[in-house]
C-alpha cells in the first residue's frame, strides 16, 4: 500500500500530542531529580496530595511507555513538580 504524499491536520496533532506527552516524562523525572526526590519518594507526596499510582507506574511514564494521567499531570502542578 502506497503512502499518501499528503498530511492531514489530524498526523500534525498526533505527532504534536505524542511529542508533548513525550517531553513531560522527562520534565516531570528533570524536576524530580531536582528536588532530590526519587521515584518512591515522588509517588509518596503524591499519594498524600491525593493521587494514588504505584512506583512502577511513575517509571513508565518517566521512560515515555506510559503517558500520565490528567490526575497526575495536576497533582504534579499542585506539589511543584510541573
């Protein structure tokens, strides 16, 4: 099958979106490490802000396997992470 020599607004957001969700991994494990919290640390304050996720969870998103939750995304904000 031939590839379409065209991109539809809908290949620029997926693009944009993956690129964005890619880049918060890091930034949310870059001011972690900023603060000199490790992953068991980070996912502590965030079960005591209210946002229950395992260790192993906070590492697939870190390493760009998973992508994080709205949940998490404003729980970061509201304990400085993000």
């Amino acid at each position: 099958m031939a590839k379409p020599d065209y991109v539809t607004k809908n290949d620029i957001i997926c693009c944009m979106s993956e690129k964005l969700l890619r880049s918060t991994g890091k930034r949310i494990r870059a001011l972690r490490d900023d603060r000199g919290w490790n992953q068991t640390d980070f996912v502590d304050i965030l079960k005591k802000n209210g946002t229950e996720i395992r260790r192993s969870t906070m590492s697939s998103i870190e390493n760009d396997v998973n992508n994080p939750s709205v949940e998490v995304l404003i729980t970061n904000r509201y304990v400085g992470a993000v």
